[in-house]
C-alpha cells in the first residue's frame, strides 16, 4: 500500500490547529515541524505548568501532545474537517521525560472511510529513545 | 475480596493532590467530593479553555481529570507517595461532554504490590450515562 | 439512561454463537449462564490445551472468552447479526487464572448506531476477584 | 539507543516456544521467521478451525499470534525465562484476514528491567498494508 498523500500544506495545518482550539491552550499544542505522505512530526516546548511530581512532564500534557499530532496528521491527509472526533486512546508511558522539547511523530496507520488509526511515538533526544508511544482511534464526520 | 481500605481523608487527600501540581494547573485538576473504600469521585467544572471544536469539552482535559482521579483513588489507598507514575492509560471516549460538570468515578480493579489498575467513568447529568469510560494502571514506588 | 433492552433469549443466543464458529472451537467458547438487560454472564471451563507455562489458563484463552462474552451481549441486544466486528479491545490480565471455571461480565457501557463499546471482567471465584479486565470495540453493521 | 542484542538463536527460540505450550496449541503458535536485534517476525498458516463469520481469520486466533510474537521478542532477549507474563494488550483490528498467511512483526519499544513493551504488527500480503496493530506489555520475573 502506497502511503496517502497529504492534502493540506504544513503552514495551513498550523493555522487550522490554532484555529481549532482556544488561545488559552495554544502554548500545549505544539507545532508541526514536519508533514510527508502519511506521517506528521510536531514538537512542543514545555513550560514548568507541565511538570508533575519528580520535576517531569506530565502524563496529561504527553496525552495532549498526542491527540494533537493524531488529529494533525488525519486533517493533513483528510483536509480541514474540525468535527474528527477522537474515539479511543491508549498510551504507554515508557520512560520520564525532563523539561526538554518534546517531538511527537504520528503515522496513519489506516485512513478508512469511518475511522482513522494512528500510531504516535514521543521522544526527546532521540527518535530511537522513546518517551511513550500510543494508538489513537479518530472517527471521521460521515 | 473485601475492598482495600482507604488511609488517607478526603481533605488531605485533596491538599495532597494541589501540592503536587503547579499551581497553573490547579483548575483542571477538580476535587475530590466522595471517598469510600476502594473508590474515589472528582469533580471538575471545565472553563473554556477546555474546549474543543463543536463547543465540546477536549480530550485531553478529560484524560487529565481520569489520570488525577486514578491517582487520587491510589494514594486515598497507598498514602501520600507522590512517585506513583502512570505507566499506562486507556479511554474510550463515548458521548460529547458539553460545558457543565464532569464527575470521574475511579475505582481500584487491583491494588497489587508493584501495580495499581483502576477504571476510571467520566460523566455529566448521570452516572449510568457515561462520557467516557477509561483504564490506568500506575506503577507504585518500590 | 435505562440499560438497553436484550431482543434475544439466552438459548437462541446460545444456539447463535454455535452456530457462528467452528465446531472445532466450540470447547473454547463457553455458555451463556445469565442474561439481563445490558448485561451477559458466560462460563468457560478451561482445558489443558488452554494452560500456559506455571499451570496458568492462558492469555489467548481468556481473550477469546473476553471476545465471545463481548459479542454475545451486542448480539443478545441488537439480534442475530453475526457480521458485528471486533474493531479494537484493550485487556489487563490482573491474576493468574487457574484451571477452573472463568466467568466472564460482559456490560454494554455504550450501544452505538456504528460502534458498541463494552466492558468486559473475567473473574474464577468471586466475581470481585477479578482475573482480568477488557473493554472491546464492536463495529456494527450498516 | 542501540537496539537490544538478542541472546537466542532463532531455532533455540522456536523450540523453547514450543516447549513451552501444549501439544494441542502448536498449530496456533506459529514459527519464527526472523530474528534481528529488538524484532522478531513470525508466520501463522491458519487453519479452518480459525474463522469467524465472513471467513475472516478470527480475533481471538489473531490476539493468539499477537501474545505469542511479543512473548518471543521478549524471550529472544533476556533468555529461556518462560515465567514472563503478559501484563496487559490492546489490539486495533484494522482489516479482515482471509484464509492466507499471517505474519507478526513484533519489535521491542523499551526492555525494562521489570517491564517489556512490544508493538506488534499482523500483515498478510504486504508489510506495509496492516491487519492489525497491537502493543503487549509484559511483566518480567524479578
């Protein structure tokens, strides 16, 4: 199976991110810094409100990266359509991460007519070295 | 089984879960509003800030109040370790929650020695109508 | 919300899963012992094909069980439709299970136009004595 | 991070899978094919008795090769130690598996000392065109 071909540009998903949700929130969604046939890769810099107990980033704000990329890379491949909703997340929190950027690199792993599957890995210094990685289920307006 | 017995009240268990925060957070965290053996309910009343497209409240807010819920009902059983670390999180996410009151339900599956597994069921007017429903399991300092 | 109400008896349900597999896994199906609004019991009693290394009843064995007691209480309450799909379920294995009978709890927590999600817990001697917990994704028919 | 060095032969491996599972399963059990550093790939031929309706392979038969393939990676790393345990598995059913040959592709995410997680990917035909994508977490003899 070839990889699906994007539809949107990496500036014009930013845009719709940011549009998407409230200011307020803006500083937790990271930007895309990276968009290729079925994959897009976003980074967020985490400020001190993210830490949890142990001076790392928090579980929530891993979780919200996540669903960011996810919702990223389906819009990328499925245009803007705001009302994919995500349906399920599972995530498996592999090693602490410090106050550090955080890259997340999402890849469809099937874009159907109803549900979108993705595979999100996080990382810090090393794509190789994963901070989490996670599965996410997004159902797509009909 | 009986269920395991709580070891921690309610308002140190609440002053246990701000102190472990940023306060910046504070406001999504909720607060605890029943313990009983085995069992803990939050309640978060999200701004909006908190919402998504469609006026909805967003995933990750959601995943927030079940990742505080699940760790609220372990250290209500375990005590004040704040080094309890989610290791892994799984929601399903079954209704829109709109802008009102989200309770969490969270109960222990099993408190072992080294693993925690809890369901965690968000929802708004009634809790036979749920929001979401999720599993954590939080990995216990050794 | 009222539980949904089951459209089958449990002997036609019973008949309906028969029928639906091969007899050469009908030993490792189980039985419908119970079933109420939203809700199916089914019983398995594991043979020594289904042990695993320590004596204990395998994974794979109660994730069919999980599977079954799934799609039972979807098929108890949206009729004979053998075409419902598993399309994701999450499980934690929480004790080890004996060779004994395993009960499996199948409850719908939601029953979708497209999606029913359930929740599903395996237990040997005490139903609160959880061997396992799962919640499964079916996807319905058009 | 360097990928773990598998410290098993892939035929000691194949054996110590077989020798660890009853007679009655090794149709089910499938063989190893490949053996690098932090993979292993495995191949199932599936039989009759696997189908569910639709003649599609069924997901029990398929969560089967997903436990069996993680438990082989994990193996193929830290040695004959048949004790480890499947501590928990989420599996995303992506496309129907006809009456062909399934292959596992199962690769370390993080070999913990008392955690290992695995991604699991099930294919048919093409390795890039999933069946299925699973992550196993299992837990390891202290």
């Amino acid at each position: 199976m070839a990889a699906p071909v994007p539809v949107m540009e990496m500036d014009a998903l930013q845009q719709l991110l940011l549009g998407a949700f409230p200011v307020e929130v803006h500083g937790r969604l990271g930007r895309v810094v990276d968009l290729v046939p079925g994959r897009v890769r976003m980074r967020l810099d985490p400020g001190p409100e993210s830490l949890r107990p142990g001076n790392l980033v928090s579980g929530p704000t891993q979780m919200g990266l996540v669903d960011v990329a996810a919702y990223a890379v389906v819009l990328a491949h499925i245009g803007p359509q705001p009302m994919a909703v995500t349906s399920s997340l599972t995530i498996n929190f592999l090693r602490g991460a410090t106050l550090a950027p955080v890259f997340a690199d999402a890849a469809l792993l099937k874009l159907g007519r109803r549900l979108a599957t993705i595979d999100v890995r996080l990382w810090q210094h090393d794509a190789h070295t994963l901070v989490a990685q996670a599965t996410a289920i997004y159902a797509l307006p009909a």
